[in-house]
C-alpha cells in the first residue's frame, strides 16, 4: 500500500482506465492527425503512433489536428476553395426559422354562430330548403356591405368588433374580402362564397348559399364564375348612382343566360343623409331606379321584358341600407303593421302599398287618385314618412328627447348608447326597428328556385349529354345516392397559396372525402379521353370565406370546396364517378360564357433567367386562380399574358409576383391584341400547288355581313348544329341561297370563330367524293391561317373563304394531310391579302360619372385618345352627370389616372371591352414613312400598328402576296398591273 504513495502523499502508481475512459479517448484520438504523416492521407487514415515518447508528455494544441484536411477528405485531385470571408450577412441567421406565408385572412378556428351548424348539415339534405344566389351589382354598390350585414346576423362577432381600437375601429368589416391585396385596395377581387341559415318572417329556417361576386368591370370573369353555380341572382343597385355599366352587363348576362332575378335598392340612407331630398322626391328617385333597371331587361329580350319584370308589389325588390344593418320589401314592412295593429291582411296591404295608389287619413281608405289635398301615396305614407321621422329624431334630438320617442317604437338601448355618435346610434336604432333579414330570405325563397326546381334549366343550358339518360334523371331529381357528378367553376387558392381548392356544385351522389373521381376537362369527349384523369377528393369543405368546415359528405344541390382533384384543372370541369351506372358514358358542362374577352397584353420575363421554370409554374398557377386570363409564348419566345385591363393585370402580376413565383419578373409596355380582316373581295382567284405538284387549290376571301360575328360569339348559330337548322339560320337572316348556306364547311379558329369557310365547287367541276376525303385536312389548313393571319400573326375576323376550285390527284397517298394542309394554308393567306386586307383594334366602352362642371374634362381627355363621346346626361334626383364613349385600348393606359388629376378626383371610369374597329390606314402602304419618337398621322396608323408589331414580334416588316401566291399567278398579276412593284 505504501509503495503507491510517496513520503508527500501523492499517488505514483500505476492509474487504471476505465473502460468508460478508455472508449472516448479512443474516439476522440480518431480526429489526431499528424500533419507530416504521409501514410495518413491513405486510405486507412490510421491514428498516429505516439509509443515513442514518454506516456506523459505534453502535446500542444498547435500540434494536434483535431478534423481532416480538404485534401484528406476529398482527394488530391479534388481542387478545393476556402473563403476566409463569411459571405452571409449577420443580419441573416445561419439556421433560418421556417417561414409561412399567409396571404389570406383566416378564422383560427370555427368562429360561434346563431344558430347549430348540425342543424345547418341537416338542411343540406333538404333541397328544397336551399337557395343557391349571387349578390352582383356595380362597384362600391353594396355587395360586399349587405353580406356583413348578414354575416352580423348569424355569427357572433360583436364582442370582437367592439374591442378593436385606433385606425381599425372605423374600417368596414368587409367579412368576404379574405385577400390581403382585397383589403388594401377596398375592392373585392375574388368571388367569395359563404353558407348561412337564415329565417323567414314565419320564422321558417333556410339555408341560403350565397356567393359575393366583385363590382369592377374588369373582374366580370368572377361573375360569371359564380353565375354557372346559382339558381339565380341579387341585383344590387345603389339608388343614388342608378344602373351602372357593369350593372348593365350583369343584367344582359343574367337574362340571357334565363336566370332568376331580384333587385336590391340599397344605400337608401343616402337619399336622406346625401341628397336631403323630401319624402316625395325620394319616391319619384327610387320608381325611377326600378323603371331603369326594367327597361333594360326590356331591352335585352324585346317583346319579353313583362315576364322578368321587377317591382316591388310583387315582392321581388328589397330596399336595403347595408351600412346601418336593415332591409324590407312591402310584404315584410306590411308584417310589422300587422304585428301592432292586428287585424290586417298583410299581402293586400302590400298590394297597396307602391304605385299611384293614395291614402286619405280621414276616410282611411285607399284611391287610385289623390283626391283631398293632404292625401299622400301609400308608399309615402306607410313607409317613406316613419323612415324620415325615425331619421330625423336619432340625429336631431338630445338623449333625453330621444328616449321617449324610441321606446314609443320598441327600442331599446342602454344609457351609455344614447351618447353615442349620431351614425352609431342610429344604425341602434334603425337595428332593433327593422329586425333581422326576414324580408330578404322571403324575397329570395318566393322569387328564387330551389336546386330541385332549377336542375331542369342547369342542364338544358350547360349540360352536353343527352337528357334522357340515367345520369341526367338523378340530377334532374338531386338524388344524393345517384352516381357522383359534381361541376367545378372555380378555383380558390389556399392560404399559403402552393394549393388549390375546387369550388364547385354537387349535381348528383353525394361528395364524400376519399372518393375516387374522373376529373373531365374542358377538352374531354366521349371520342376522345385524353383530357381525362383519376384523383380522389382528400377532405370536403363547406365554403365560408375566413373559414372552411369540414364534413363528411356534401349532398346534391349544395356547394362543395374539395382539396386533392386540382393539378389537372386549369379553368372549369366536370367530377364524376369512376364508373357509371349500366356503364353509361361520361359528358362535361360546357365551359364558361363570359362577358368580356381578354385584350390587354403583356410580356413577362424573369428578372434571373434561370428562375425562368419558377416562373412558368407561377403562370400555370396564376391562370388557375383567375378565370379568364390567358398566357401564351410568342414565336419570338416572349411570354405573354392577356387580361381585360390596367387594374385586371396589375392584380395578376402582384399575384405571379407575390404569391405564386416569390421573384422579381420584368415586365413589357403594355399593348393590346390586334386582329385581321378584309374589306372587299379578293380580285382575283387566288390558287396553290401542293409541294408534290399534284393537287391545286383555288379560294376566294370576302368580308362576311354584319353581326354573323356576333350570331356566332352568342351561340345563335352553332356549327355543330345539324347542317339543316345552320344553314336555315343563314337564309332566313341573312338571305343566303340554300345551296350556299348548306355548303359552309367550318367556322375559324374553332368551332365559335368568327370566319367562314364554304365548298363554292360545282358538282360537274369538281369529283366531290375526292373533295370530301380531303375536307377535313382543308379544315385544319383554313383553321390555321384564321389562328394566325399573315399582316401581324393575329387572328383573322369577319371574313370569309370560298373554296371555287379543287384539282385532287387520284391516288390517296399524294392527297395527304402533309400536302394539303399547308397548301390550304397558303391559299388563305394569298387570297386575303388580294382582299384589301385591313387591321382591327378592340375598344372600351368608356363610363364616367362625375359633376357637371367636370364633364368638359372628359371630352378633352377622350379627343386626345383618338376617342369620342356617345351620349351625354344627367342622372336624375343627384348632381352628377353621367358621360358614355370609345375609346381605343391601345390608348387607354393610363387614361383613368389622367382623367382624375383632371377632376381631382371626382370622377369614376369604368372601361369595358366593347367591340373591334378597323383601324384607319392600309396596313400594306409602303409609302407610309413611320418616323421615330413622332406620332403616326391617322391614315399611318394601321401602318404604324403592322411595322411595330411585326417587329415585336420578331418578324420581318414586309409583308408581301409574293410569299404565297404561285409564281406564275405572281408574275401574271405583276404584268397586268395589278400589284404594286
């Protein structure tokens, strides 16, 4: 023992290891290198050898090498670099946390409501209960306004609303504008629908789907997104502004589609508030806003406007003020006289209480003529004067004056309301008077069809297969275990905007999450199935805007918004199930029918070109989320990106910016889209040889009558019709002869383009069972050059191709779809050139409301834009005028920011495509001179247009017949003098 120790006590025996020890010191000896030690670059990197010295000596930390060198790691043949710098900055951290993007606003959970949202489930299996509706109007009407109110009704938010503070406790709520891009502009953008139960003034619930459409005439694809879902619509008008122009366009829209309507007179307040106007006056204002709205449905279906007629007797127009939480039609203002008084019929009440009827109070009895002096109309009386009174009282008297006189009325409000301001207290007051929506839901559920009465017309209009079928008999009677046919119309992005969901309505079965569906494209035809694939629906949402709730399975009749079946829709299609009953075959809803059409265009690059892939995704995602916008690569390999106008794509280009690519991306002047046309007959038959020099091909291009065009974009005319009807079409209105009306072959581009091609060949000149097996490759070649005219590769117009002559060789194979094809091409192009051939602009249709004294300000700024007023007048009961124009796109950028400067703000511009006008000038003048930096003349315009274009476009700038016609015809005609050296 005492050998261990010395005569100091220290220990100098033999230390033992632990094996623990042992174990990481030889771990840790694995990162001791020596730095001389060649062997250790080997392969085996042994541990250093360190037996030579002594067991207790010092190894320095400069000595040591605790980590392999590059050239340990890597090899000697690998060629390493160091930075000394660290590159990164320190405002950067080395770990980032993970980031996530919200661009939408969101409930973080299921926000408490009025009513069972079980009860809300139940409904569903109800059709009959259900109303499927669109709120549409003009913007900052009121739309978005009237479903807070309701949104205020059935969900209890309140306490939330009244803890807001600062800045945000003024602001709108605006529940249905979940974008952070919606909020900061004060305008919706997106359709935003949402589900609510809802009583009736019995007290009987009903589930009302609603969906918010946006005002902005540039935003009417959404509209019409939301009108393919609804069983009818909710005209909202303000009663100051009247009828709008993009009121206008949603009537045409509404009726022609054979919708059901009504008519919300909202902002009622403002006739008192704005416009002071007396009681008599408000009336003769609000008769003359239904009579505007009726008198264009009347010119929308002349003859038929008394059957969709709109007036308030007969209970299908609410007056609304959405701001100050009421609305009433006459039946339901006519229920709260019966409510005090008793014995009254409240529908014949109602019956008397609009239009040149009149009350005497002394007689208490009611006339159709105004018999003493202080007899009033009914309206007046009953309605106008309490509303005044009311009015009146909330915003002149002191709280002690006041709380008498409501409390007369049945209101109720606590000390502290009293002194409030005077909008709070009245929208109290005007509250606890009105009630809930109980008008509104009678209106909607009496005027409105149910899914299972509105089936019938959703499939006559948008279905394409046959209506006799199996599947057709279920949706017919929303059988909710029938086969699964649900038809998507919109896309919504999630919150994090990577994913989508499908927003569509269940026609047939019932939506259940895990169900495997066919999801049908636009493109798919019981023919043809490429446009077809299976997914299966990952969860089922019932839609309400800030929140989605989940179910387990959504019935027929009913809105669903479905995750899991999005990658391959682009626009609309059509869910059904794998496989359908006695296998029966599967068809699509017919695309949508917009208003508009896309003629704003833009360029888009990638600021990095190798970002270029991120950016192409971020274009397919874009045209998921808006509906009517379009892309496309130009051969000279620009991106393009088409819209309806300024404020369409600068909302487009945020989304590609912000949301969906996350990158910087430059952005071109924009431009606008240009089409071709001719305007006499070509002056001579123009003809092309086949490559193989076997077949010939003879044609002649014509301008077609005015509104063929228009017949073919409305769908009066179809060439997929039976040949019998199409051509019946053309003679009865047109006055074609038979023979040339059954001869039309194809309408170009596609099956609603707006050219003709027509067999003109006579059966002694031409062997027609040889014309016949190529007609099908002369198709395609006719389709071709519509799609891409020669002037500027834009579409051709209004013109159509007669096909004269035809010389076919015998043997089929030198009549193949390679030789015809291009040669029918070719001709197009040759004959349309001899053809005077013209350009073709779009132009807006420009509506400004402003005061009268700045109406001067709109002429000026239209002249100078080569644009021109149309009408001119006031808008009756308010001191604004309202001024109606053209003007063309391509010099419409910028003209509403030009017009407010001028007006300092007090001018509204609305801009909507209204139709293609013929540029002035000969496209194909070469004695034009087009200077730099210096406008065209008006007779160089087309010219101007054609050069700039073309050169764009990457193509060269002269434009010649020479290119196409045959050598012979080219030389012949040059001889005779009719083409221009």
């Amino acid at each position: 023992m005492d050998d261990l120790y010395d005569e100091f006590g220290n220990f100098i025996g033999e230390e033992v290891e632990s094996e623990e020890e042992s174990v990481r010191e030889d771990e840790a000896a694995k990162y001791a290198y020596d730095e001389d030690d060649e062997d250790v670059a080997g392969a085996g990197r042994e541990v250093m050898d360190l037996d030579e010295g002594p067991t207790n000596a010092v190894i320095l930390h400069e000595d040591k090498q605790y980590y392999p060198t590059a050239e340990q790691t890597y090899g000697a043949e690998v060629e390493t670099l160091v930075e000394e710098v660290d590159a990164q900055p320190l405002s950067q951290p080395i770990v980032a946390p993970v980031e996530e993007k919200k661009f939408n606003i969101e409930e973080a959970d299921l926000p408490p409501v009025f009513f069972d949202r079980n009860f809300m489930t139940s409904l569903m299996n109800f059709p009959e209960q259900t109303r499927n509706i669109a709120l549409a109007g003009h913007l900052h009407h009121g739309k978005t306004a009237f479903m807070d109110m309701l949104v205020l009704e059935t969900h209890d938010i309140n306490d939330r609303l009244e803890r807001r503070a600062g800045r945000n406790k003024d602001e709108q709520l605006r529940y249905t504008d979940v974008s952070i891009l919606e909020r900061e502009r004060g305008l919706s953008v997106k359709s935003a629908p949402m589900s609510l139960v809802l009583q009736g003034t019995k007290g009987k619930s009903h589930l009302l789907n609603i969906i918010d459409t946006p005002g902005h005439v540039n935003f009417v694809d959404e509209v019409a997104a939301g009108f393919r879902l609804v069983d009818g619509v909710c005209l909202v008008v303000d009663v100051l502004e009247g009828v709008q122009v993009n009121t206008e366009q949603i009537i045409k829209h509404a009726v022609l589609e054979d919708i059901p309507m009504t008519l919300i007179l909202n902002k009622m307040d403002r006739l008192i508030l704005e416009l002071r106007l007396p009681p008599k006056e408000a009336y003769f204002k609000i008769r003359q806003v239904v009579e505007e709205v009726n008198a264009f449905i009347e010119k929308t279906i002349p003859g038929k406007g008394a059957s969709r007629r709109l007036s308030p007797e007969k209970g299908n127009v609410l007056f609304a003020c959405a701001e100050l939480g009421w609305s009433f039609t006459l039946q339901s203002f006519a229920k709260m006289y019966t409510d005090t008084f008793g014995d009254i019929d409240t529908e014949e009440f109602a019956k008397r209480l609009w239009g040149d009827i009149y009350f005497n109070p002394k007689k208490r009895t009611f006339t159709r003529k105004g018999l003493e002096p202080n007899s009033s109309r009914s309206f007046i009386h009953f309605i106008l004067e309490p509303i005044y009174k009311l009015f009146t009282h909330c915003i002149a008297d002191t709280p002690e004056d006041l709380r008498p006189v409501l409390e007369s009325l049945g209101i109720k409000l606590k000390p502290s309301q009293y002194k409030s301001d005077a909008k709070d207290l009245l929208k109290l007051a005007c509250e606890q008077f009105f009630g809930p929506s109980n008008g509104f839901v009678d209106m909607v559920v009496r005027h409105i069809p149910s899914p299972f009465d509105a089936t019938e017309r959703y499939l006559e209009k948008y279905y394409t297969g046959p209506l006799d079928s199996k599947v057709a008999e279920s949706m017919r009677s929303c059988n909710q275990d029938g086969p699964l046919v649900i038809h998507v119309s919109k896309l919504f992005n999630t919150s994090d905007a990577k994913r989508f969901y499908s927003f569509g309505r269940v026609l047939s079965g019932t939506a259940r999450p895990g169900s495997q569906v066919r999801v049908l494209g636009e493109g798919y035809t019981v023919d043809d199935e490429e446009d077809m694939v299976v997914a299966a629906m990952d969860e089922v949402f019932i839609a309400n805007t800030r929140y989605n709730i989940p179910t387990d399975g959504i019935p027929a009749g009913q809105w669903a918004l479905l995750s899991g079946v999005d990658n391959s829709i682009v626009k609309t299609a059509t869910l059904v199930s794998p496989k359908l009953e006695n296998d029966e075959d599967a068809y699509i809803f017919k695309p949508l029918t917009h208003f508009t059409e896309s003629v704003l265009k833009v360029a888009v690059e990638p600021v990095n070109p190798s970002e270029l892939p991120k950016m192409l995704d971020g274009l397919r995602k874009v045209q998921k989320s808006y509906p009517l916008i379009g892309t496309k690569v130009e051969e000279s390999g620009e991106h393009v990106v088409l819209g309806t106008g300024e404020l369409y794509m600068d909302c487009v280009l945020h989304d590609l910016r912000k949301l969906y690519s996350d990158m910087e991306i430059k952005v071109s002047d924009p431009v606008t889209r240009f089409c071709e046309t001719v305007v006499e007959q070509s002056m001579t038959q123009c003809f092309a040889i086949t490559p193989n020099k076997k077949n010939r091909i003879t044609m002649i291009a014509e301008p077609l009558d005015d509104g063929i065009a228009r017949d073919i974009e409305s769908g009066a005319v179809k060439i997929r019709d039976p040949a019998r009807k199409t051509a019946e079409f053309f003679e009865s209105n047109y006055g074609w002869d038979k023979l040339a009306a059954r001869s039309i072959w194809a309408f170009g581009p596609d099956d609603t383009g707006t050219n003709i091609l027509q067999d003109d060949t006579l059966p002694g000149e031409v062997d027609k069972k040889l014309l016949r097996g190529v007609r099908e490759s002369i198709r395609q070649g006719f389709s071709w050059a519509t799609r891409e005219g020669p002037l500027t590769e834009e579409p051709i117009r209004n013109t159509k191709f007669r096909l004269t002559d035809i010389s076919l060789a015998s043997e089929a194979i030198f009549r193949g779809g390679g030789q015809i094809i291009p040669t029918a091409r070719r001709t197009c192009y040759s004959s349309f050139l001899l053809a005077s051939p013209r350009l073709m602009e779009p132009v807006y249709a420009v509506s400004v409301t402003c005061l009268d004294s700045f109406t001067t300000e709109v002429y000026t700024c239209l002249s100078r834009r080569r644009g021109h007023v149309l009408s001119e007048g006031p808008i009756p009961g308010t001191p604004l005028s309202r001024v109606n124009g053209l003007i063309p796109v391509i010099d419409s950028f910028g003209f509403e920011t030009d017009l407010r400067i001028k007006t300092q703000g007090a001018a509204m511009v609305s801009l909507s495509f209204d139709n293609w006008n013929v540029v002035p000038g000969d496209p194909l003048d070469k004695g034009v001179v087009v200077r730099p930096l210096q406008a065209a003349s008006v007779q160089a315009t087309a010219r101007d247009f054609v050069l700039k274009t073309r050169r764009r476009k990457g193509l060269s700038d002269d434009v010649s017949v020479g290119t196409f016609l045959e050598g012979e015809q080219w030389d012949e005609l040059k001889e005779g003098g009719l083409l221009d050296m």
